[in-house]
C-alpha cells in the first residue's frame, strides 16, 4: 500500500500517522520527495481499510499494490479450482453447458426442455424457481413447487441443476440442489453469501449489474472466508448507456479473470444481450474467449415464456448452436492453447 | 401500450396475437401503415409483462405508455405522502435532517455524535449497526448492540433512529427503530422489500448503483403493493465512469421524482460524493431542488471513523453547515416557491 | 413513428398537431384510447425531427419504429458492402487484418514493423501520424513526415496504409492514403464527416466511446448521404465504470450491426482493453464473433514506444497470434456458418 | 509519480528503468518491499507520459501524485480566472446568465428572444449558427447568417453573443463573436483547441458526454498551453444509462472543480435535463452550488423550435425563473458564503 502525504502535513503528524500504521503489524518506509511524502507499507495489508487510511486528513490519496483478496487469488493458489458435482465439472479445461427455461412453470415445460437441453449435449440444467422481476406484479416464481420439479427432471435426465437462491430464510430448500446460484441484484446480499459459505455447496456468483471485476472477487472472497472454495464466477453483461441490448457482455473478463483468480469462469449470453439472435455468437466468442461454462436459456416455447422468452433459444436452436459449440470447444482445446 | 407488428407478420398471427392481448381484458386496437402494423392496448395494463410481449417473434418492439407502478405513481395519488414518527415528519413541505455517524462503534462515539447532530438541530439520528462492506475483512458493524445503542441515544436526545437492515432474518431486531433502511445494494432484494411491505415501518429506500428511477418506483411498489405505503426514496449517487468523486449525485432526481411519484424524497451527499468538502454545497444545492429530506454522515473523529470517515463531516462542519442549510430552507420556502 | 399524446390534450391541439405531421408528406392515424390518444405516421419518417414532435406540449412521448439512417441501413441495400483497396478488401467474408505501431515514430521503427507484419499476414499497414492525445505535452505524431514515411512503407511492402486524420484542414494530405481512419473523438466531427462523404475515399469511423450503435450509424449516413459510400465501422471498446481495462470491448456489436447495416466492421481489440495480454484472446473472439476485420497495434519495442506501449503487441507476438487466427478464421468459415 | 514494479523484475532491468526516469529531470527514489519495490519521482512529471511508463514490462501499475495540468491549476495560480467582455464578466463572484435560443432561425426569432432576454436580466445572448446534428437530415444551422444575426442582435441588445464554433475551417467568421463556444463533441478535437489557443478570444468549453473532469482540464490546458488563458469550462451533463433525462447533471463538479482550476464554472440545465420543467430547479441549484454563470436555452415559441424545443423555456419562463434566479444570488452572496 502507498500513501502520498498532503503538503501541508507536519512531521509530527506524520508520524503519527507511522505509528498508527504500524499497529497493523506492516513496516513503514517514507520517501520525501519536492512536492510530497509517500509511505510506503510492506508486509501482509489486507487487514488495513483503504477508506480508512484515506479518512486521515493528512492523506492525499491511497493506492493499494496488493489485491485485497486472498482466497481467490491466483497469486496465492496457482492450480484452477475444479468444481465437481455428480461427476460433471466446470473449471480445469473443458467446457460445461448449462440451459434450461428462464423459470420453471409447470412439470410438462420443465421435463419437454430437460429431455430437449440433454439430447442436445447440455451438461447441466437450469430454471428458475424464486424469480427475482422488477415488477410486483409480474411472475414470482413456482417457489418449492419449482425445486421440487427440477430434482424430478434430475431424476429423470441425470442432469445436476443449477437454480437461484434469492434469500437466506429460502436456504433449506436448496438442500438438495447441486449448484446454487446468486443472482446478479443479489451480488452483495453480503448475510446471504455468508450464509453460503458455512455450506460446501457450489456457488454460481453472478456479476452485478455494475460490480466492479474486484467487487465480484471481493464477493466471492465473502462466501471462501467463510470455509468454502467451490465458486463460480459468471459475467452476464453489465449495465452501459447503449440501449439496443439488455445488457453489454463484458467478454474481456474471462481471460482478465483467469489472469487475476483460479475460480471458473461462466459466461451467460442470455442475459447478457438479451436478444435471441445474439446467443450463439456470443456463445461462441465466450469459447473462443477461454470461458469454463456457458448458462444459456433454452425455452420449448419461448414466445409463451412467463420470462425472458425474447432472449431463449428453442430446443432446435440450441441443438444447433450446441453443434457448432461442440466443434468450436474441440477446435480451441486442440488448436488454440 | 403500443405494440409494433414486424413487416413479415401474417395476419393470422397478428389476429392470434390480438386475442392473446384481449384476454387481460384489455382493448385492442390495429393501426396499419405502409412498413408497419401496430397495436394500440386501451384499459390497465399493469399486469401485462412487456418481456412477454416482446419475446412474441411477430413484435418488433414494445412502448409501455402507462407507467408500471401504480401505488407510488402521483397520477393515482396526487397528495404528497407525509411519514410521521414521533412527532417528526418527513415529506408534505419543510426540509428534515437525518444525521449521524456511519457505523455505531462506541457507546461514547454514538452518544457524543447523537447529542451533538441533536443540537445543531437534526431531525432523526442516523447509524449503521449491520454494515454492507465490500470486503469481509473490513469491520462488519455492531449487530444487536449497534441497535441497542441506537434506542439509547434516541432515549437520550428524543431523536427518532434510522438504521440499515441487510437481511430479512434480522428484522426482529428492527421491532423498536423508527425508520429502517434498505441500502444501495438491496434495492432489488425482492424477498425484503416483501417483508418490509407486511409491517407499517416506515422505509427508507435507497437507489442502486445502477437503478433507473422507474427500477427505484417499482421497487417502492413493491413494498407498497403488500400493503405499507410509508416508503421514503432516497438518492445517494449514482455510478459513472467519473473517478473524482465516489459516486456521480443525480440531483435532477429530485424534481423529476417528485413528478411522477407522491412519496418523500431525500438526498444523501456523504455517499454520493464520498468527499468531507462536498457535502456542504451539494446539501444546500439538494434544499434548493426541493428535496425533503438530508442524510448528512457525522462523526466526532473522522479520522478514526471505522467506516467512511473521508466523506463524514466533524460536529463543527455540521454545526456551521445546519446553519446554511436552515436558513436557505426558510429562504427557499418563502421566496422560490 | 407513434406519437403519444398527453391526456389534457383538446380535439384542436390534436387536429393541429396532426395537420403539422401531413406537412411532411406522412399519413396519420389517430387511436383513441382511455388514457390516452395516440398517432401512428405512416410513410417516410426519416425527415421528421423527433426532437421537434417531442418539443410540442401536447406530446407525452414519441417513438420512432423506422431507423433514422437509410443508406447505412441493411433493409433497404440487402447485400454486404465490399471495400476493395490495391487488390484487399474488407467486408464480404473473409478477415482482413490491419497492424501497426499506434504512432509512426521513424524510419527504422516503421520500416521494421511493416515488414514485420507483412512477413506474418496482416493485409494493411495502420500507424498513426497525428495523433489525437489527451495532454498537449504528450508526443503529437509526426504529421506530414509521417504520412510520408507511410508510403514509403507502403512502396516496400505493398501493404496499403490506414491512418487516422484530425482535422479538415489536413486533408489534403491524405490524398494519397489508402483509407482514412476517424478516431472516437472525432466520431461527431460533423463538418469533417460531410468532407469525407464528398470523396470516395474509404473511410474507417471509429465509434465514440460513449455513442450508442445508432449514433454510430448516423455517423456513417453523414459520410454516405454526401455521396461516399466506402465505409467501415469499426467498434474500439466503449467508456464504463470498469477500470481494469481501458475500455469495455462491446462485441455484441458485431452481430448486431450485422443484422441492421451492409457495411463492414472491425474490431480494435488493442484500444478496447489497453492491455497486451487480452488483445490476442479479444481477437479471436472477434473473429468467431464474425468480425470481417482486425486492427492490432504492433511495436518492435513495445516498452519504448511512444504511444499505447502497454497495448502494443511484439512482432513475435503478432506472428504468434496471426497463426491463431488464420486458423480460427478457415474453422470458423467452414464449420460455423 | 509512483512506481510498482512486478515481482519478477531484476535489480539490472530496475536500474535501466531508474536511469530511463532521471533522463526527465527528475530524482528516484528505491523503495524495497517484500512483495514489490516502489520508484517515487520527485520533480516536474509533466512530460512523463504514464502510458509510456506503464509499457515498460517490469511496471505493475503507475500512479500520478501532481495533476498532469499546469495552466488550469489553482495550485499554481490560486487566483479566480475573471473573463470580461463588453463590461461583462464571468468569474470571480457574482453570477452571470447566457441565455438565447438553441438555434438562430430568422431574424423575428431571435431578435424577439434577444430582446426578451435581455429584458429578464440576461447578461449574454447564446445561439447556434453552427448546428451539431446526429442526424444528417435535422437542420444544421445557418451558418454565416446565423452569426450576422447574432452580432446584429448585440448591437441591438447590448448583449455579447456565446456562439459554437464546429471547425477550424470556419474559425474567421468567429473574429467579431464575443465567446466562442466549443461544444462537448469537439471537446477533444485538439487541433482545433490549440488553434483557439492561439487567440485570446474567451472560450467556453463544454465537457464531453463520457469526459472525466481531468479530461475536460487537460482540454483547457490545450488551449492555454498556446497562450489563451480566457477559458471557461461548462458541466452540460454526462451520459449514464438513466433514460429519463437526456443526460445525467454532475453537479458536484462545481465544488469540485473550483478545488481544482481558478477557471470559470458555467452549468447548462438545458442540455443536462432536456426537459423543460427541470431546468429552473436545476438553474437553482446550480447558483447554490456556487456555479460562476449559467447557460439556458429560450424561445419564443418552444414547439415550433427547429431544434431543442423540449428543454427550451418561453420567455415567460425565463422571466419568472430569473427573478428566482437573482433573488437566490443576491442570497447566497450574502448568507452562504
């Protein structure tokens, strides 16, 4: 951590200053230049707040040199975090496909897709069974009932699922999901990825709608501190001015992320744009981006999907876009790295 | 509602879609030009998912031109909303200060901070107990304590408390404060605001980093919808790609808030602009907008704040600043408007 | 264009509103809802000012269902735009790559890296001569030299040469130039648009980096409504609140301009994250994506150069990646589309 | 400026990087961590480019301690920049108000508005002769004629006339304008910044839609690095994802820029808002905020305006908010400062 001094400051307030630094069991070093001091610290800061070393009125400003993560950083765990569940993985090399239907509505939908995303080469299923919407009065969600018909369409398609968690006080009932997902709003719900972390259930952590890179580390950071490594992190577009796509997908953070954390990487191209006809070219650039996983939306009848049906795929679409997917992982892995 | 119909649509399908829309109960009405077709909706739309409609492969795009929300929205309820709290108000005309510091640390820090905000004359008394921070190995806030003192200090001054709740699971704890709180982050914490809507606690509801006003409106309705109509909207800043400041302050929200919606609006400067000397100007810049409400972040040490003291004003800047701040309320009241 | 009228609106207002609209040659048609009234204009839209409709009290809002832009849109001119120059091109399938260092520094640097790139695949020579930096103490570009120099580069290895122009005052010494680079920041430098239409130099428009896709096209229909229809549209990576990299590459640009324009597009992975180990991965997404050209910056001596060192990949580098891509690009070709 | 230097870095390559830095004049100093070593510049680092220095490969991040400004600085000239014209003045206490419409259309147009201006208590008469249009088809302004009118205006009036210029090109037609206008699209247009710094003709500059408040300095440094200190910098909104207003007003740059530059502050609620009832709120809130003059658009007939009709106030508006306006300034100069 390196802290420019303002000009004003006297020597003794500078020490001071030291001094109280010190207590953080971290060495000082002061550079005293024309215009300014600097203190340098050495040894292990991340127990020392930013904010408040920047509240002292002699401070200029603070930059940190170390990232204020630890579990999640590359730096301190070198190998890539494999996630394992029911034989499945995501992370390590390889790619994993997650689809499903936005919302889990009724037994015929859920199972028609499961069959239709399995046969198509999908390796996990998703569907939302608490749905977070902008509206009160737009559909909530199945609830239990929703959970309860994606264990049945486990049951039926050994498909491991993936659903969305959206409070604390719901958490017994994701007993028996296999990856629980936390959704982008719910990014910094910090109780809730407490909670998540005296579990060892896997975590899907979605990126918030303007979550800094190192926010969503520092999130993940909550739930590992906790006790538990399994996390995945997912991009699924970001909140920008540009208003033709729901979101903008921010693609550079996979090969950025995979630089700065050993965590798996999971791109959603659904929410990200938001719009049918951009899935698979996204898909496709996240593969070829070095993505571990893709979440993708799949809907037996999108045009009478109680959510999202503008932004999921029909089962024939995603057979096809899983054809090229499939070749286009093979490619990478064999030409590319 | 106006629906526009894509060029290649056949008439069946724009009959079916027609038909489709009527069974809301809602009257259709076909427009057709020479490139387009398009469907004008007659009676309440609220209940109608525009993603629904837009996910339908004939819809080209979709324009809501009835507001969503309903409880919140000044057309339906032209009054202003007054929150009343023993004896205090917030909303109706007059300007209230809610002050204190960000994180209750001490019994001597939140009793010298209450004593002092009451004399310079706020109006309630603000203080995290349960603080949302970016880091897990930043200080967390106090808990139960953090409350407790909290009522102690109101039992001292009279001052009605407002304090942040961060989970459902906690809302015990908030039994006995006048004004609970939703952060930033939890604008969207659907399962919360839920709850918060089955009590008549007042809330004070913050917008996202990244919310659109009318996301901060349907968020109010839905704390509104399950009953409890004493929501207060906060804006606190609003992310942008400006460094200087720690978020951008939205201050035209004032204004057009209070056109579109019935509900108290306050403006918090400390988050907004996260610098100690900016709070002055953009609290009395807020007054003048018409706000009806200040969140002001004091703390009798700044320096040795556990949390944000880089943007909390000491006691004497308070002081001094209370004295601008209530003579240009009167000033405003009497000769701008 | 739908135009909604607001609720207080009398019977004259709207006859009046309406008889203005048939002004411009367009049809009208009322509906007559509830709350409120709406006109759909049928016809040619495009010189119907929104702005002005909006600008009329009785008007709630307005929404355009035609795209503003015609000679830049795909409805009306179906097949892709071909740039052809010295025997390349651009657009029409296929993948051009254009590289260079970001400034032309001299003779040696130049000569060094032209027949560096050329050596590894790149179709064009890009280097900038005048360069558009955000201190006026910051290296300027050579200017004429360097457009000197660029042909000189050009004349030993045939490669043609894009660079960028700043001002109208300058254009006569782009004559000899093979496609004229505009920069973000001149994206909306109107008045050098129009000159640039006037010739039927190819143009290279870089989006700015806060313009939405619309604007971008606008931007283009300025060039081809004066007659120049040798344009590409190049995505550099927009302006967010991400700091981890210099921009935010938005690649979903691709497709979807693909879907509203003719004309070619490229991706600028080297300005869009300002990082050198992201541009290689950024450029294989781009390709998969279905870019029809790269721009990459390339420096002999990345750690001296005098501009975007950081970006800036080595010769050794860039062959590296060229025979990635050129590999990507055959796969994509034949098993994705 | 700081230094970090990556981990891998050896002693030889971190005493070529030190003697490179002290070829600038400047000393160095070594600090030695155990995770990273620190170089801290002490002298003049203005002609240090940060991006060169980051592109040296043993560089993990750099940090400017001084503002890379020097002209606009307080810090050097600590004196309020006061810019007269005709007797007028903008800077140093007091508040002036420019005024006029968005566009000069004829004659009766502006010489009514001029008039009426002027009779409310204007200070100068605004309007456009050069129009930036996104679209090629919108109306571009008069361009010679509209200046001509404009300085036939001000010998009726008295006013001194604010007009934009668009490109160097037509920089002569500007000799007998009182304040050349740069409009937030040609913010970095740098050639024509350093031709208007090569006057002394006053220029106002507007902040560009995605400019951070450094960038708008570093702009103003273009013009006064040539010689002309006659610049004063205007806030008109920055572009967010909010789609109620046309832009987001960043109001806290007016205490905060007056930190940082003696230059003049103008605000224009116009463009910020876009909508006409948000601009006499914002206007206040802007004198409040300490704000050194501000920019409002009025017409006499708002919706048949040729442009920017939404935002533009009648002169009955203006009238009105002027009298607020002037009582709130005498006001503020008495009780808040």
């Amino acid at each position: 951590m390196i802290i420019i001094i303002k000009d004003k400051a006297t020597d003794k307030q500078v020490n001071e200053l030291m001094s109280w630094l010190q207590s953080f069991s971290v060495k000082t070093n002061l550079v005293t230049g024309v215009h300014s001091r600097i203190i340098g610290l050495i040894g292990d800061t991340t127990s020392i707040d930013v904010d408040a070393v920047n509240a002292r009125d002699i401070v200029e400003t603070v930059k940190r040199v170390q990232e204020p993560y630890k579990n999640a950083n590359r730096r301190f765990h070198p190998d890539d975090t494999v996630i394992e569940v029911r034989g499945r993985k995501i992370g390590g090399g390889g790619l994993s496909v997650i689809a499903g239907p936005c919302s889990v509505e009724t037994e015929e939908q859920l199972m028609a897709t499961a069959i239709a995303v399995k046969e198509a080469g999908a390796d996990f299923l998703r569907g939302g069974a608490f749905k977070p919407r902008t509206s009160p009065y737009a559909f909530q969600g199945l609830g239990k009932e929703g959970i309860d018909l994606l264990i049945q369409a486990r049951r039926e398609t050994g498909l491991p699922i993936v659903t969305e968690i959206m409070d604390l006080s719901d958490i017994d009932l994701f007993a028996d999901v296999d990856i629980v997902q936390v959704g982008a709003r719910n990014m910094q719900n910090f109780t809730l990825l407490k909670a998540l972390g005296r579990s060892d259930k896997p975590v899907l952590l979605k990126r918030g709608l303007s979550a800094t890179l190192q926010e969503l580390l520092m999130s993940a950071e909550y739930i590992m501190s906790e006790g538990n490594s399994n996390v995945i992190l997912c991009e699924r577009g970001i909140r920008t001015y540009e208003p033709e796509t729901r979101n903008t997908l921010d693609l550079s953070a996979v090969p950025l992320l995979r630089q700065k954390t050993h965590l798996p990487i999971v791109i959603d191209p659904s929410h990200a744009t938001g719009i049918n006809s951009l899935v698979e070219p996204m898909s496709l650039a996240a593969v070829t981006a070095g993505a571990d996983a893709l979440e993708i939306e799949v809907h037996i009848d999108p045009k009478n999907a109680w959510s999202d049906g503008a932004q999921s795929l029909t089962p024939e679409q995603f057979k096809a876009s899983m054809r090229k997917i499939r070749a286009l992982e093979k490619f990478v892995d064999s030409e590319l790295k």
